[in-house]
C-alpha cells in the first residue's frame, strides 16, 4: 500500500505490461472477436479457391457467413462489437471487390479499416499510467445445516492509480484525462470506484416445524409449517470523489480542472449532512494560468446499504408436488441511499450540497409457483 508521504509504485513494470496486455486483448475482443471479424474473409477465400475463383459465389458466401454470425449473436443477446465493425468492414470490402471484379480488392479496404481501429484503440490503452490494488479478504460460511446457512463476507481494499482508462473504468465510472499531463504524479490517488469497506451477507433459515422438519404441527397450528427466510445485506463505505473548478491554466479543453486545497474539509470532527458533505471553505478557485493544488479524489461521498428479503410458504401435494407462495421485497427497510454532492467551487449553489438520491425506494413483488 502507499502512504500519504510515499511515492506511488514506479512504472512500466510487469504488471503495467500484463495491464496494457489484457486492455489490448479487451480491444480486440479476444478470441470471439478474431473469429467474429476474420470468418467472413476466411469463408471468401475457401469459397474463392473451390469455386475455381468465381467471385460472385465467393462474395456471397463470405456475406452469408458474416449475417448468420449477426442473426447468432443477436439470438444469443450477446454484444455484437467486433462482429458489427467486421461484418460492416466486409460489406464495404464486398462492394470494392465486386465494383473492380478484382478478388485481391476484397483485402484492401479490410486491411486499411483494421490499421484505423488498431491505430485508434492503442492510441487509447497504451499508457505509462500506473495503478495498484490490495485488499484483505474475509468470508465465514456455515453450509445449509439444521434449518439455516449464511455466508458473511467482508473486504478491506485500496485501490491507486493516476489514470483510469475508459475501456476498463466499470463500476459506473468513467475514464479521465491528467490535470497535467507533465505531471502525472499529481493525479496519483484514490480511483473511482474505490470502496474501502464492504460487508455482505447472505443467509437462508428454515423454521423447524413443517414436512421433513423437526416438527409438523397439526390442525389449526398446521399455518406455522413449511415457513422459510432469506435475504442478502450490502454495506459499502462511500466512493472517493474531485473538488473541480473553472479551468483556469489556459492549456486547452480536455483536461480535469481542479480547485485549490487549504486544508483538510472531511475531519473526524466534521459534521457531514446533506447540506454540507465537507467544508466548504477549504477550497476556493486557481487563480489565472495555474492549476489546482488538490488532489484526486480527496474527498468521500456517502456509504451505501440495502437489505433485500423474501419469505414464502410451501404447500405439500402428493407424489412430492408442491406449490409455493413467495413474498419478496427489494431495499425492504427503505433506506435511503444519497448520491455525490455537488463538487465544484464555481457552482455555489450546490457546493458541497446533496441533491439526490441513488436506488429505488422499497419494492415488493408476489409469487406463486407449482413445482412438480
């Protein structure tokens, strides 16, 4: 882990080399996506050969080969991606091919598209940006044992970095450009969707009375038997979040702009509500042909929780049938979740000032259902 006086880890190491591997591998869509775009072709030229080069039937094949991927990968309700781009790179390489009547044509355009996605997708992973995670992990399971069983996890983690590109961002971030690219140290911080402290739990509990339990009541007390519970409980601690400001350096757009800092605006002692997150009077505008002195996600937005659970009911019928009445409820306690106060010194209104909420209020369902 690095320290609030520690230098961030050094660059262009293994495991940026490994980072930069797997980005490549994401942009090219694995080996899916080096199916998906170099089938058609594959298909032309096999075609092209048994036909004795007949380059109609040829192209027909290749074109049939690339909408039957589409038709596939659309019934599998899966992300087209390279096979979108490849099958359109096809049809263009189609129409060149069979305007000039010359197979070699089908090559050049595909060849010329693919030069400009590559170009375009390292321009994009390619990065001396550095980055780390660590985390202690924890889980305690009881296995289904006696009517119940639970599984509680717990994570304690860091993750750093001074970029966060945006073929890998996640977790409902986005991607994000240097302050100062001539100072990449500056933006070494917090990512994210960093979340030091997360807590779930999981459980199933079965009362004991009921068929093949402990107990089977009788008569009216026949109500108490074949009741079940679960639910799932989600604590996280808040997500780390930038104090910007009106660019004041005059280098240009495209750029994060941050405010300047004179102290710490989260204390211990600080009293954070809705109104006022952090102190507001920590931070205050660059002054002209500078950049901001904070840093990157300094600052930390609300915790989250919810707590989903559902209860039902089984009905034994004969020859081991039975039907099930289920009651569930999402975010059952109604907790309310607060989003990121507003972040920037130039807007005063909203300055430090939550104005809205994440999730969904309490949502209950009903269900019947026959098992046979």
């Amino acid at each position: 882990m690095t320290g609030p006086d520690e230098q961030p880890p050094p660059a262009d190491g293994p495991a940026e080399v490994r980072a930069e591997a797997l980005l490549l591998e994401r942009a090219i869509g694995g080996w899916r996506g080096v199916i998906d775009s170099g089938l058609p072709t594959a298909v032309f030229v096999i075609a092209y050969v048994v036909t004795g080069g007949t380059l109609r039937t040829s192209l027909i094949a290749a074109i049939a080969a690339g909408v039957l991927i589409v038709g596939w990968r659309l019934i599998r309700r899966e992300k087209l991606g390279q096979v979108a781009a490849g099958f359109a790179g096809l049809a263009i390489s189609a129409w060149w091919a069979s305007r000039n009547d010359n197979a070699s044509d089908l090559y050049i355009p595909g060849m010329l598209t693919n030069l400009g996605y590559g170009t375009a997708f390292l321009e994009q992973i390619v990065t001396n940006g550095r980055s780390n995670y660590h985390a202690l992990q924890s889980k305690l399971q009881r296995r289904m044992r006696g009517g119940l069983g639970f599984t509680a996890s717990y994570t304690y983690s860091t993750a750093k970095a001074d970029f966060l590109d945006h073929l890998s961002a996640g977790q409902g971030a986005s991607g994000n450009f240097p302050q100062n690219a001539y100072d990449m140290g500056a933006d070494y911080g917090p990512v994210a969707f960093d979340v030091p402290h997360r807590f779930v739990l999981s459980f199933v509990a079965e009362l004991p009375a009921g068929k093949g339990r402990k107990k089977e009541f009788k008569g009216a007390a026949a109500i108490l038997n074949n009741w079940s519970v679960n639910g799932i409980l989600s604590l996280n601690s808040g997500r780390p979040f930038t104090a910007t400001a009106t660019d004041a350096s005059n280098t240009g757009a495209g750029h994060q702009s941050r405010a300047n800092c004179s102290g710490d605006a989260q204390p211990g002692s600080f009293d954070k509500t809705i109104d006022k997150w952090f102190d507001t009077s920590k931070f205050s505008q660059p002054t002209a042909l500078t950049f901001g002195n904070c840093g990157s996600n300094t600052l930390r937005g609300p915790g989250q929780k919810s707590m989903n659970a559902s209860i039902f009911r089984s009905f034994p019928l004969p020859n081991d049938r039975r039907i099930e009445f289920r009651a569930e409820a999402f975010n059952v306690f109604n907790w309310k979740n607060y989003a990121l106060p507003g972040a920037s010194v130039a807007n005063t209104a909203t300055f430090g000032r939550i104005t809205s909420t994440l999730g969904d209020v309490r949502e209950m369902q009903f269900a019947v259902k026959l098992y046979w």
